[in-house]
C-alpha cells in the first residue's frame, strides 16, 4: 500500500527506473519505489520529468501536485479512471437522487463543525461549546447555512491574537498577504488532491459532486468531501505560527516541507487511528457503499 509523500524542492530531473522513481540533482541520487509513494509534490522552478515516470505514476495511482511561482499548489494531475467499477460507480454518483445528496452533505457539515470545535480544544482556544451546539443543528442540505456560520465564528477565534495592549487582533481569511492564509491554502491542497486521488482510485468522476456542483471544477466531489479534513490544517497551522510576530513573509521550505507531508498526519475514522491518507481511502471506499445503500449513516469520515 502506498504511504509515502515525496517533496522536490530543489531543481533536479526525475525518471523511471527499475520500478523506482529516480531522483537526481547535481550532487546525488535517490531511487524510491513507486510502489509505495501517494503523492509527489513538484515545489521548484526547474524539474524534469520523464513521459515514463508521469506514466508509472498513472498507472501507479500516484497524485503529481504542481506549485506556483509563489510556492502554492496550482495543478495537479491524478490517475484517469482505473476502478473496476468505473461504469457502475458513474452510473451512482448520476443517479443518486437529491434527497441522498442533501444527506450525506449534513453528514459532512455536522462532521467538519466538530472537527472545528475539536480544533478550537486542540490548541486552547475558547468556543467549542457554540459549535459543537452548531453542529447538532445542521439539517438535510444544511438549508440555513450552518456550515457558513459556523466558519465565521470558527476562524474569528482560531487565529485571533492579542496586541502588546492587551487587545484583541482579528484575523480576516481572505487576507492574502497573511502568512497563516498561505500555509493554508497550501494544506488545503495538499489534502483536496489526497482526497481526488482517493475518489479516481474508487471509480468516482470527481466533478460530480453532492453539494458542490460548479461547471467549471472538475473535483466538485473532492471539494464535499475535503472539508471534514481542514480542521487537521487548521490545527498545525495554528501550532506553527503561534508566537510568531511577522505574519506577512512567505512560507519557508520547512514550512512547505511540513504541510506537504500532512497526509501523513494521524486522525480516527470510525473505531481506528490512522494517518489521513488512509481516511480519505475509507471515506472514498465507505462513500460507495452510503451511494448504494442510500444511507449518510454508511459514510466514513475522519474525526479530530
């Protein structure tokens, strides 16, 4: 089973060899089985890869995330439709009917609100209470928008300081020159494409999605199904900026280094502990089963 992440942060030209994925650069060379790598994460200006790598990695299911000139992933490319049920599993996800899709999306509202009051608790911020009260009143569709709420409140406190006076500093999510933006939206993408490989791995069309239903994104789905996991970025974000007086710099390569490797982060889904690769497979492979039995109760997610 594949559990490693691979982070190229310097130039270097990658190839296939001997069922490896071989990395070189000027002054070395290190070969890693293709077998066991998930996602590779190109963060350098200059790097060359072979059509026969890119080939073993598709063929591999392994994710390619591609960065900006900022550091921020921008692309990605993931396996095309390799389950055996590809056809039935299309035929589901088309199928399904409105009131299922209202349901399993509650599922997933009432999920993340309480990964959100966990992480509140996690780092000793106040106001988990409100959202775990929140959570419990998310219905079908989440028609009042809960969901929207519950962000507000959430981040207002996640990441509010206090000054040098004793008062209180808000914190604005769409600010983009702040520094706990960037390292989140780069955990974002690191987990949205964990979560996209998972559902091409399982036969899913990814931009059929529940909720989410743009014409222009192809991961509508990943997007349903990546918000339970952003309270894990939240929360090492959080733990890696606290203190921290300069919050307009941009992420460091140890900083780029530690969220590409979030995946590898622990969580629980259902009675087990296991790393959060494994829980977007779960919750991929426990989605088929919440499609064909109709039920929101079948589906997996992972728990903070």
């Amino acid at each position: 089973m594949a559990w490693r992440g691979v982070h190229i942060s310097r130039d270097s030209h990658l190839r296939f060899a001997d069922n490896q994925l071989v990395v070189g650069q000027t002054d070395d060379e290190v070969r890693l089985a293709i077998e066991d790598i998930a996602w590779i994460v190109i963060d350098a200006p200059h790097v060359m890869l072979s059509s026969a790598l890119i080939r073993a990695c598709m063929n591999g299911g392994v994710a390619i995330i591609f960065t900006d000139e900022f550091h921020t992933p921008n692309g990605i490319a993931l396996p095309f439709h390799r389950h055996f049920r590809q056809g039935e599993i299309a035929r589901l996800q088309s199928e399904l009917a409105q009131p299922v899709k209202k349901r399993l999306w509650q599922a997933i509202v009432m999920a993340k609100i309480a990964n959100q009051a966990a992480a509140l608790d996690n780092c000793g911020r106040e106001g988990s209470s409100t959202l775990t009260a929140a959570a419990g009143r998310v219905r079908s569709g989440d028609p009042v928008n809960v969901e929207a709420r519950a962000a507000r409140y959430y981040f207002g406190r996640m990441f509010r300081r206090h000054g040098a006076d004793g008062g209180k500093i808000g914190y604005a999510r769409d600010d983009g020159n702040d520094l706990r933006n960037k390292m989140l939206n780069y955990g974002y993408a690191i987990v949205r494409s964990g979560v996209a490989r998972a559902l091409t791995a399982y036969g899913f069309v990814p931009s059929l999605g529940l909720m989410h239903a743009s014409q222009t994104n192809a991961f509508n789905l990943a997007d349903d199904l990546v918000e339970p996991f952003r309270p894990f970025v939240d929360v090492v974000v959080h733990k890696m900026t606290a203190g921290r007086a300069d919050l307009t710099a941009d992420p460091s390569l140890e900083e780029r280094r530690a969220l590409a490797g979030l995946l590898q982060g622990d969580c629980r889904i259902g009675a087990a502990r296991t790393t959060l690769l494994v829980a977007t497979e779960q919750t991929a492979e426990s989605l088929v089963r919440a499609m064909e039995g109709k039920s929101p109760a079948l589906l997996l997610l992972p728990s903070l």
